[in-house]
C-alpha cells in the first residue's frame, strides 16, 4: 500500500509540474515577471473599475479572474480566448482583456485550423453569454451585429496584428539562419576547391616532371655503361643519376604530402572547370612523347586502328597523361624493355593501351639487383580518375609474359569536367561559389510572400466589416428607436374608450429595449388593466428624465392614456 500511495502521490506532483510548465511556460526572467505581474494587476483593477461604473455585482470576481486570465495567455491561449469572450459576453469588465487574448491566440496558435476553430467559438460564447444575460430587451439581429463589430475589433484585429509580428519575427530568424548557412556553405565549397586546387598540382607535378626525371635517370643509365666514356666521367654520369632518383623520390614525397592533405576535397562537378594551368597536351602530344621515350634509348612502338576522330579537349588530355604516366612506369619498373603504344578508333570511344615485357637483365647481373625504383603509389590512382572525370575507366595489370600493360576506354564527348582545363585556381573558386544562390537572397532565393500582406488584407477585411457593422448599426438603432416613439399628434388623436385593436394598428410596434425602464412608472393605472409604453416624440426631459407616453387597456377598451416625465 505504501508503494502504491508514493506512486499516485510521485505521479500526481508530476502531472501538476507538467501542468504548470504549460500554463505559465518559461523562461522566467526579471523583466518577463515584472511585465505579466504588472499587465495581471493593471488589467484587473481596470476590469473592476468598468464594473463598478456599470453597476456589476460581481466586480471583485471579475478582476480576479481577469488577472488569472491575463496570466495563463501564453501558455494556453486557446482556452484564455473563449473564457475572455464568456467573461466580455456577460460585462464590460473583461473587454480589455479579450483583446490580449485575442493577441496572444493569434501570435502563439500556429495551425490555422485551431485558430480559426478558436475565434468562431469564442464569438458564438460571447454572442450567447450576452443574450442570455440581456434577453429580449433588444432585438437580436441588432445584439448580434453589435456583438460581431465588437469582437473583430476588440479580439480579432489585435490577433491579426499579433500573427503579423509572430510571423515577421519567424521569417527574419529563418532568413537569419538561412544567412548563417550560405556563408558555412561558402566557406567549405571554397576549401575544397583549394584542396581540389591542391590535387591538380600535385597530379600535374607527378605525370609531368616525374616523367622528365624518369627519361633523364633512363639516358643517365644508358650513359653508365657507354664503354667510351673514361671512368671519370662514367662516376659523374653515375652522379647524375643518382641526383635524378633522389629528384624523384623527393618529389613523390611532395606530391604524396599534397595529395594526403586533398583527400577530404570533393570531386571536381560534374560539367564545370576543375583545374587550372596551361594545357600540357592532347593526342598530338603523344607522338612527342614516344619520341622523347625513343631519343632515351628505349624501343618504344606507336601505332594507331581505326577511323580517326578527334575527342573532347578533356579527353584528349586525359589519353595524353595517361600514355605519359604508363611511359614514365615502363622506364622506372622495366628499363631497357621494349614498350607498345596504341590507340584505336572504337565507334563510340578511345582505346589507349601501353604495354611492355619484363625488363631485360644485364650479362652479369642478379635478377632483382640494384636500387629498387622509386614509386609514390599515386600514379595509377591518378590515372583512374581521370579517367573517371571523363566518364571513362583505366585497367592496369600484369601480363601472362611477365610485363605490365596499362589500359584505358574512354568517352569521345566525355562526362565531366576537364582536369586541366584553362584558368586560374581562383575562377574554379568563383564558378563553383556562383552555383550557391546568393546569401542576401537576390535572384537565386525563391522569395518568401511577406506575412505584413495578409495580416494588412485582413485587417482591412475587419475594419470595412466593422465599418459596415457600424452603419448598419446606427441605421437598425434609428429604426428601432422610432418603433418605441409615438408622435405627440397622434397621441392627441387616441381617445379612450376607443377599441384596443384599432389602437393598437395606429401604434409603433414598440421596442422594449427603450421602455424596460418605464415600465410600472408614472400614475397608478386603472386595476385590471394592461399598459402598453412609448416614448413620446415632442419632449424630453432633462438629465435621466424621459417623456413617456403610456397605454392601458381592459376588457379590449382603451381605458387611459397619460403623458409623463419618466425616470430612468
């Protein structure tokens, strides 16, 4: 039993905590507790001051629960506006504090639906509370037009201005957070094209100065064993060779670092520059490759199948790096082998294929003796991916006989941008930053409808209907007010003893809304009889005085009239 009671007391602290946090939601700061303290007191003493002056009773009640209300706003503005619009329906008290209420359902109720559902139940309250408290002393067409003009004023206006703010100071923090955002954006896109910047050098220096140091280690080696030179300048050749492969283990060092430092940069977009620098060669330049390759002593064979045609600038380059880089592997892995050059035709792409056998071995000399070659493992790698930025693929492996052949298909239109493409690094950093929309929201933004549109055509809509309300208002309160009128004339023109019922077509139809006041007033009337009052239309008394026009009938006979001043 125990058990069970803390559980039920440990639940219902926790309902009331929940309960609480949403009535009167936070944060609590020293300012928000002076403003809703002070809003509470004022609108309560204002509340009962209304009431005194109307004569309510129930003034002290009212200001009670107006500061509650006033309170209990934020957190459930729903609930306040129909308890404001009950409270307003009953006395002038609350009036005020329909309008806060109606601010804060408007600001804080974000579907529409419930705000919509919320105000016309709070007019139906506040129409029905008013004529069950005022029955049949107005008519009700007239008690529900005053109704209707007074609740847009007082409750639906203040919403529409309340939403407005809510909405503008909403929309200024997403274009805020939207601002923020760009800029992050900005910021990385334009880092990985610097770090893609990176790559491209880093590619460029391996495919094309390790390919020139490659062709001077190859001449540097056939020099060595050139029997004509003396042994002095056989040792400087061997210097020099050495310096070559020191050249070129330092720079797949470089090209190493760079290339770690870019790993994180994103490919280069699809269809836009990547790259800048001079173009270094197409497949016109392959022919000068394999002639430097010739001129270095090494028997290297070019050959081309098939119609010729000529590729994408992109793609032409990528055959010529790659042709390259498969030159530069040959003479480093395999010196002194014959090496195969071809490209062939397809009809729908670039075949390039360079192959070589197994390096020759010296008379004398150990298999697999002597510095092994240097290698940085970012040749084929880069290969691929030109090959890849392109729309095309690279195969690389050993042959059946030993050697190594190198193989790649590519596209003649290509699919990507070009890796070495003209420009600067700084325009692939200005063309991929203008394809972000601008972060001051210009044409790239699709604009956002303002809120200040809406809430201003609906504040127009109630201040015309409130308008026509008050015209109809006016011309309904005439009318009523000439049907509780009886002209003094055609006072004078009713005699008693005349029979009710032709009295009775001569008069207005009356309205009690004017005479409740009079009713039971003036001289005593005849006993037995039933009076019927007016106002009369040729005097009127001063201050809370009145001219009354009064009719009694009895047993279907007008049996007096009188004219009086009336108290009201």
């Amino acid at each position: 039993m125990d058990a069970i009671a803390k559980a039920w007391s440990r639940a219902v602290r926790t309902a009331l905590r929940t309960a609480l946090r949403t009535a009167l939601p936070g944060p609590w700061r020293f300012w928000t507790v002076v403003r809703e303290a002070g809003g509470a007191l004022l609108l309560g003493a204002l509340a009962i001051l209304i009431d005194v002056a109307s004569q309510e009773c129930l003034w002290p009640v009212t200001g009670l629960a107006t500061a509650v209300l006033f309170l209990l706003r934020r957190g459930l503005p729903s609930t306040v506006l129909l308890l404001a619009a009950v409270a307003a329906g009953w006395g002038a008290g609350p009036l005020p504090l329909l309008a806060f209420a109606g601010w804060s359902a408007g600001a804080r109720v974000k579907r529409v639906g419930v705000l919509a559902g919320s105000f016309a139940g709070a007019f139906l309250l506040m129409t029905v509370t008013g004529a069950l408290k005022d029955a049949g002393s107005a008519p009700v067409k007239l008690m529900i037009g005053f109704s209707l003009g007074g609740f847009l004023l007082l409750a639906v206006l203040p919403a529409l201005w309340g939403r407005y703010r809510a909405q503008r100071r909403a929309l200024l923090d997403a274009m805020r957070e939207r601002n923020e955002q760009l800029l992050r954006e900005r910021t990385m896109v334009a880092h990985q094209a610097r770090l893609r910047e990176r790559h491209r050098i880093a590619q460029d220096m391996h495919d094309s100065l390790g390919h020139q140091l490659a062709l001077i280690s190859v001449h540097s080696g056939a020099l060595e064993v050139d029997r004509t030179l003396t042994g002095r300048q056989r040792e400087a050749v061997g210097v020099l060779r050495l310096a070559a492969v020191t050249a070129m283990r330092e720079l797949r060092e470089v090209v190493g670092v760079l290339h770690d430092e870019s790993t994180a940069a994103a490919p280069a977009p699809v269809g836009g520059p990547a790259g800048g620098g001079a173009r270094t060669g197409g497949l016109e330049g392959i022919g000068k490759l394999v002639e430097s390759s010739r001129a270095a002593g090494t028997p290297v064979s070019f050959g081309e199948d098939g119609e010729r045609r000529p590729p994408a600038a992109n793609v032409g380059h990528a055959a010529y790096r790659i042709v390259q880089e498969a030159l530069t592997n040959a003479h480093k892995h395999a010196p002194g082998a014959p090496i195969t050059v071809a490209l062939r035709y397809e009809p729908d792409a670039l075949v390039v294929e360079v192959a070589n056998p197994p390096a020759p071995v010296p008379v004398g000399v150990a298999a697999g003796a002597g510095p092994a070659p240097v290698s940085g493992g970012q040749g084929l790698t880069g290969l691929r991916e030109r090959a890849r930025l392109v729309g095309g693929m690279v195969h690389a492996g050993p042959t059946v006989e030993a050697g190594f052949r190198i193989a790649a298909v590519l596209p003649y239109e290509g699919a990507g941008g070009d890796p070495a493409a003209p420009g600067a690094g700084g325009e692939e950093e200005s063309w991929v930053l203008d394809t972000l929309p601008p972060v001051d929201g210009g044409p790239g933004v699709r604009r956002r409808r303002s809120p200040a549109i809406g809430c201003a055509v609906g504040g127009v809509v109630v201040l015309l209907t409130v308008l026509g309300l008050l015209v109809w208002g006016v011309v309904a309160f005439i009318g009523a007010a000439n049907d509780a009128t009886v002209e003094r004339s055609l006072y004078d023109s009713i005699q008693e003893g005349t029979p009710e019922a032709e009295v009775v077509s001569r008069l207005p139809v009356g309205n009690g809304f004017f005479t409740k006041d009079y009713e039971g007033s003036g001289p005593t009337p005849p006993e037995g009889s039933s009076c019927r009052y007016f106002l009369s239309g040729d005097t009127t008394g001063a201050g809370r005085e009145d001219a009354v026009a009064r009719f009694c009938f009895k047993d279907g006979v007008l049996v007096e009239k009188q004219h009086y001043l009336g108290r009201f």
